[in-house]
C-alpha cells in the first residue's frame, strides 16, 4: 500500500482550507483502499482552525516531523512552499491575483511532477510568468475546478437554518457581497469593497427609494477589532459625503457561518443578486454557490470565475487591466503585475439596470442554474477527480 501525506490548511476557515477538503474528498474516495493518508495540518495565516472535518480525516492527522519519506507528497498551498519531499510529488494552489507571478515560482513548481490549479486563468498565470522571464515550465499543470455540493446550495434546503435578517433590514432589495476585506487604500484591496461601496453610494444617494448592500465580510479573523476595523472603514467612506446627504443602508454580517446557513443568505427573499468587484480570483467560489439560486450576478467575467459564469448569464462589469498598487502589493501579488479594475461609470448603470429591470435579469441568470449544476456540481468534478488519480498512479508506475 503507497504512503500518501497530504500537507494542507484541511481545518481552517480559508478559500484554501476549502479547496484542500475538496482534494481531500477525493483522495479518500478514490484511493484509500490502495494508500495509507495521513494528513498534515498547517495553518493559514490567522484563519481559524474551526471548520469540522470528518472523523476519518481526524484520526488521520499525523505529526511533524515525518518519520519517512511518503510515496506521494501533496502540499496544497502557495507555490513558494512547494518542497519535493516524497518520491511523487503533487502541488496543488489557486496561484495569485495578479497577472503574473513571482519568477521565482516558476522554480518551485518545476520541483513537483504535478500541479493542480482550480482555473485556467491561474494556470494562465504561470505560463505568462514563464514567458516574462524567459523560462520553461517542466512540469504537468492541470485545471481541476472546485465545486459546489447541490444538496446543500439549492433553494430547497433553507427550511433547518434561516438566516433572520426581515427584522434588522427593511428593504426588500438587497445586493449581496460575499468575500475577505483585505489591505488596500480606497478602490485598492483585492475584493475592491471599497471601489464597489463608492459605486454603490454615488448610484443611490439621495433617491427616494434606495436597495440595501450586504456585506458578509472578514479580515483575516473574527475578531471584534476585526468587525471595528470594518465599521470604520465604511464610516471613513461616509465622510466623502455631506452630512445631508441620504445614503443607501449597508449591512454587515460578520463572522463564521455554516455551509446551510450561507445558503438560506443566498436564498433569501431579500437577497435580490449577487455583486463583485473583484480585481482577480484564482477561482472564486461564493460567486459559483450564488449561481446555483438562478439569482443575478453582476462581476467581471475575468479571472477565475470566467471558467464557471457563463458572460450571457451574468451582468457583466467591464473594465481594464490595472497595476497592483503599493497600499496592496505583498509578496505574491507583485510589482509590475496588474490586475482588473471595473468600469465605475458602467457598474453605476448596470446597479440602475438591476433593480429598474429585476426580472429581465432574472430571466438570464436562472438559466446558470443547469449549468452550474452540469459542470461545477460535486458529482461533476468527482469524474475529473477519478480521471486524475487514474493519470496519477499510471504515472507513479
């Protein structure tokens, strides 16, 4: 029987954490009657480790450090970890938000035999960067997409945990922000929250009847200083405002939610459509559980969610190619690497649009429903999963 770790942030509440439970899944699925997983638990920045993982997984959980060399070695984070510690060796990562990477990336997947990336765009991403700097990718990428479970993420199973959101918000049209707030001067973070709050008080303020923004957000924790920082930040964008003026209500919900509850917020009556303006995902997984309610989504067909957001589906926000700023710039999203910036002007209309012509879009965005579930659904990338760890033990001989 082959030895197999899996080193990952497996019980973290992360984009990563969640990818890795997926690989997880999977391996288990597939090949636990012919290998011995064990599992390493790593942290991922200040996420918490409290996401529930499987008994299973649990006892499975082994200590640094390793006391032999494993068969298969499977590190699910970023590229510049990547160590080749077994005999094969698999690096699975979403890669950066920029348009290319560190060179040194290029190195460190050429250490794996196989990379696993959940977009093209990310894939994309490392063969720029090898073209930028003259290099050559040695190694197998492959695009194995994440998921999204329909037992979970349909609008049938909202009965067991609602979300009681009628009492605190008195519009009946709400747009809906799912996503980190991280570092980065106004219009600058990577989600660009503070670009789309603007937008978002410029189209409203002052009109007689205004929707609502709710913001399910974070830093990198829960902390009540956490939520401090995040009124504090939208206070700061109040003041660029006269104090007569009328702004559209912001809501925040702060904090861990469960996968059912994260549905019923999806599903809500109130909850009209989804907005993003995203300056780049490796693959951007709230944007593919809101498309299974057939709710319209306005966000910028680029990145990772051009792989899953059919463009004659969604409202698509246009824009252009932008560099990095330095308020954002950290070591993986790097000088002279750009990302996306949408369109304000056009998002301000397409907002207008949205809730002028509610069910002119609904129309086009229930259809991403079939689609959704055809080629994102769980079931439909468990056969790319079979199919990889077929490849995967041919070429392990």
């Amino acid at each position: 029987m082959r030895k197999c770790i899996i080193s990952s942030p497996v019980a973290t509440q992360s984009g990563y954490g969640h990818h890795a439970r997926e690989f997880i899944k999977h391996a288990f699925k597939f090949k636990k009657n012919e290998w011995d997983i064990k599992l390493l638990s790593m942290p991922w920045g200040h996420t918490p480790f409290t996401y529930p993982i499987p008994h299973e997984w649990a006892t499975s959980i082994i200590p640094l450090p390793l006391k032999e060399q494993p068969d298969v070695w499977v590190q699910i984070t970023v590229p510049n970890e990547f160590q080749p510690v077994g005999k094969y060796n698999i690096g699975v990562t979403a890669g950066t938000e920029g348009n290319i990477a560190p060179q040194e990336w290029i190195e460190s997947i050429n250490k794996m035999q196989l990379i696993i990336v959940p977009s093209e765009f990310t894939k994309q991403v490392f063969v720029k960067t090898a073209e930028t700097h003259k290099l050559q990718i040695t190694t197998t990428i492959k695009v194995v997409p994440e998921y999204f479970d329909t037992t979970t993420y349909n609008k049938n199973n909202i009965s067991a945990e609602i979300i009681e959101i009628s009492s605190t918000i008195q519009e009946q049209f709400c747009f809906l922000f799912v996503g980190h707030w991280l570092q980065g001067s106004v219009g600058e973070d990577r989600k660009n929250i503070t670009g789309m709050i603007h937008t978002f008080y410029e189209t409203f303020k002052n009109k007689p009847k205004q929707p609502a923004l709710i913001l399910k957000t974070s830093g990198a924790t829960y902390s009540i200083v956490d939520r401090w920082m995040i009124d504090k930040n939208i206070e700061q964008l109040k003041k660029l405002y006269p104090k007569n003026t009328k702004l559209p209500n912001i809501y925040v919900l702060h904090g861990d939610l469960t996968d059912n509850e994260m549905n019923a917020l999806y599903n809500h009556p109130k909850v009209k459509a989804m907005v993003s303006f995203t300056k780049g995902e490796g693959f951007g997984r709230p944007l593919l559980e809101f498309a299974s309610t057939g709710k319209p989504i306005l966000a910028p067909h680029y990145s990772g969610p051009a792989d899953f957001l059919q463009k004659e589906f969604i409202v698509n926000l246009p824009g252009v190619l932008t560099d990095i700023h330095p308020s954002a710039r950290n070591q993986f999203l790097i000088e002279g690497a750009k990302w996306f910036t949408v369109d304000y002007g056009y998002a301000k209309k397409a907002f207008k649009e949205v809730v002028k012509h509610y069910n002119k879009f609904l129309s086009l965005s229930r259809k991403h429903i079939k689609y959704s579930n055809d080629n994102f659904s769980e079931q439909a990338v468990s056969n790319i999963y079979e199919s990889l760890f077929n490849e995967i033990e041919s070429k392990i001989g």
